[in-house]
C-alpha cells in the first residue's frame, strides 16, 4: 500500500502567528516601503501621475473657455503641454546634479529671483498686473513669467545652505535669525507682498518655517513668529475690499450666493456636489462652462471632483502623501544636514499650497488664489515646481544606501541582454551549419 505524502507548506508556527496578527498581509509592503530607493520611486511615480493628472484635467476644464477666448479648444491645453515639456528637460537636469551643484545654486538662484520681482513692481512697462496682483514679469508679447515661484526654490537651497553652517549657533536668536530670516526671507517675501500676492507669501512663510524646524531652531519662538505673521496677513487682507469680503463672509458663514464675493466657493461647491460619488463623466463637467471662474487654474479640483467624483479627488489627495511620505523618509534617512533641511523647506512647498488650495475649494479655507501642485494651470509654477521634484529626485537617488542599489540596476539589465546572442555568436552559429 503506497501513502502519498502532503505537499510541505508553511510551518504552523508561522500560520498561527498570521492569525494572530490582523495585518500579516501588509507585511511585505511595510518591508518594501523600508528599502533605501523607495523615496526616490515615490517621487518619479507620484510626479507623473500628478503631471499627467493636470494635464488631462487642464484640457477637460479649458476647452469651453478656450474656444470662446482662443478659438481653439486645445489653447490653453497645447501652452500647459509646452509648459510641461520646459518643466521635464528641467527636471531631468536638476535630477542629474550632485548635492554640491545645489549649494553652490543657492544664494545666487534667491538673489536672481528678487531682483526679477523688484523688477516687476518698478518697471511698468514689464510689471503685469493679474487679478489685483502685481507679480508677473512681461518676457515677451504673450509670454509672462511670475518671478515669486523662483522665490519659493531661492528660500529653499538659500535657507537650507546658511542653517546648516550655523547648525550649531541655532539656539541663540540672533544666529537663527540673520542672515537667513533677515535680511534675506524678510526682504524675498516683502517683495511678494508689495505685489499684493498674500497667497504666495503664506507659502513662503511655510517654507521658512519648515526649514527653521528641521534645523532644531526651538519651538518657543514659532509662537511669536505665527503672531506677526497672523498681523501682518490681516494688513494686507484689509488693504483689499475684495480680499476683505471673501474672507468675512467665509468667517461668518454668509458664503452662499453664488452671484456675490463668495461666488466662486459656491460653484466650487457646487461643482462636488454635482460630482457625488462616482462623477458626471470626463469632459462633462457644468460648471466648468463660465459658471466657475478659473476653473483650469486655482478651482481643478473642484472639477476633478465634478467629472471623476469621490474616486478622483482621492487619488489626488493619495499622490501629494505620496510625495509626503516620500519626503518625510528622506528627511530621516539623510545624513547630510543640506539635504534634509532643502527636502523639508520643498515639502512644505508642495503640501501648504496644496492643502490651501484644496481648503479653499472644499469650504474650509476663504479663497486666497492658489495653484494645485502640478495640477493646475500656469506655466512658472509648474516648470519651478517639476525643478524641486527634480532636486529631491536628485537627492534620494545619491543618497549612499540608494545609489548603491540603483548602481546596481543597470547592470542587471545588461546581464539579461548578454543571454541574447550577439553578432558574433550568429556569425558563429551560421558557420556551423
């Protein structure tokens, strides 16, 4: 009589201990997310799909808004694509520099970008004024640029460079606050806030915040610097009647004509709940059709969630944690000082103008006039924004632990070819028969 024996599995001891741990599954993912190149993947994948994200909503939100202003409706789509293709060339540059390049960028790239927005609120024949905003430069017939995006990159390297050689003066004020707080971001973002930009100049607030703590400058002094920041932002918010109407209906609660101040929070509001769950359908958007003032620009998401619904909106918000999560674990795997402070100054460069400008389409925050990350339309925020994606790509993949694996990649590919026969061996075979 013959048996046949039970095909081995796992052992009991490890099936039970899955049992006992509801999350055994997630094992595998927790352990890959461990590994020293998952920054660096995270950056290039969410990258993309943010870029191509934008690029399709760009063209669904513009096309009835084009047709009747450019008589094309592609226009406003074909100048972002243009824009997207400036933006990769930069990306793939910076993510090819080593980290002593980005130092050596760093003060130069802030005092380039200061001059360029000096030059916007001084000369008026180049100065271009867009919604009570004075902050583009006039480059040429139809081409502007907005020399504040260049502003956030400067802060970032600029603040990054001089914290790391004060590193260990940070805890007395006057070391902490100069050259770096004043004269340098003071100056940057009085400029901005001379062009009435308040939206930008809140994320630059951030950026310095971010790269402040991440140097370890003590968290006592946040309390006060938050105070003159929530002063200086209610001078300017009552310097305008416009500004001012926004945000005291959104504090009272009176945003709900959708022909007054808050016009466009309504029909953003709206435009979600148009989308319900599931969406009316790509291209299909209403609102998107004059009801929705810059509805490609500071409102896509609002139309993200008009036309791919619930869905949509999250696989958004899923892409900039993402990003977080990507950045967060090069802040704690780095050891060079000037890497970990830059990533943290780029990530609260991402995040603050994404959550403000998610926040003011959803209801939680008053409109201020901001662009979603690689989403929305405008040429100088996304060629600016594609070169810091670029830099942290740059920065994960020379990190030592990730170079050395993704060193290894390429030969991995080689070593797969050199099975095909080459010319040689065919010659050879050939003459064998």
């Amino acid at each position: 009589m013959t048996t046949t024996s039970r095909p081995a599995g796992r052992p009991v001891a490890a099936r039970l201990a899955d049992r006992r741990d509801p999350v055994a599954w997630l094992r595998p993912l927790l352990d890959r997310l461990e590994s020293p190149v998952t920054p660096y993947y995270l950056f290039l994948g969410s990258t993309t799909a943010l870029l191509l994200v934008g690029l399709v909503m760009v063209l669904s939100a513009s096309m009835v808004t084009s047709l009747s202003s450019d008589g094309s409706s592609y226009a406003e789509f074909l100048r972002q694509l243009r824009f997207a293709g400036i933006g990769l060339v930069g990306a793939v540059v910076a993510a090819q520099l080593p980290v002593r390049w980005w130092k050596r960028l760093a003060l130069p790239s802030l005092l380039v970008a200061m001059g360029l927005q000096l030059l916007v609120l001084t000369v008026d024949s180049l100065g271009v004024t867009v919604n009570g905003n004075r902050n583009w430069l006039k480059l040429a017939p139809g081409v502007n640029f907005q020399p504040s995006e260049l502003i956030k990159l400067g802060l970032v390297l600029t603040g990054a460079l001089v914290l790391t050689a004060k590193r260990h003066t940070l805890h007395r004020v006057l070391h902490a606050l100069v050259p770096f707080v004043v004269p340098l971001a003071a100056g940057a973002i009085g400029l901005v806030l001379a062009g009435h930009d308040l939206g930008t100049a809140l994320v630059l607030f951030g950026i310095v915040a971010a790269v402040l703590f991440a140097a370890g400058v003590p968290g006592r002094w946040f309390a006060s610097a938050a105070i003159g920041v929530g002063l200086v932002a209610l001078y300017f918010v009552r310097g305008s009647d416009n500004r001012m109407g926004r945000i005291t209906n959104w504090l009272s609660g009176d945003c709900t004509d959708p022909n007054g101040v808050c016009g466009q929070s309504v029909h953003g509001l709206y435009a979600l709940a148009d989308g319900g769950w599931w969406g009316v359908g790509l291209g299909a958007s209403r609102e998107k059709s004059g009801w929705l003032p810059e509805a490609q620009n500071d409102f896509i998401f609002a139309v993200i969630g008009e036309e791919l619904g619930l869905p949509g909106t999250l696989v958004v918000l899923a892409l900039f944690a993402l990003v977080a999560t990507a950045c967060y674990r090069l802040i704690v795997r780095t050891d060079d000082q000037f890497v970990r402070l830059a990533t943290a100054g780029a990530m609260a460069w991402i995040l603050v103008q994404a959550v403000i400008n998610i926040g003011s389409v959803i209801g939680l925050l008053p409109v201020i006039g901001l662009p979603l990350p690689l989403v929305s339309a405008g040429g100088s925020a996304l060629v600016t924004t594609l070169l810091v994606m670029g830099m942290l790509v740059s920065f994960a993949r020379q990190e030592p632990d990730a170079a050395a694996i993704l060193a290894t990649r390429p030969g991995v590919v080689r070593r797969s070819l050199a099975v095909l026969p080459g010319r040689r061996a065919r010659r050879a075979a050939g003459s064998a028969r």
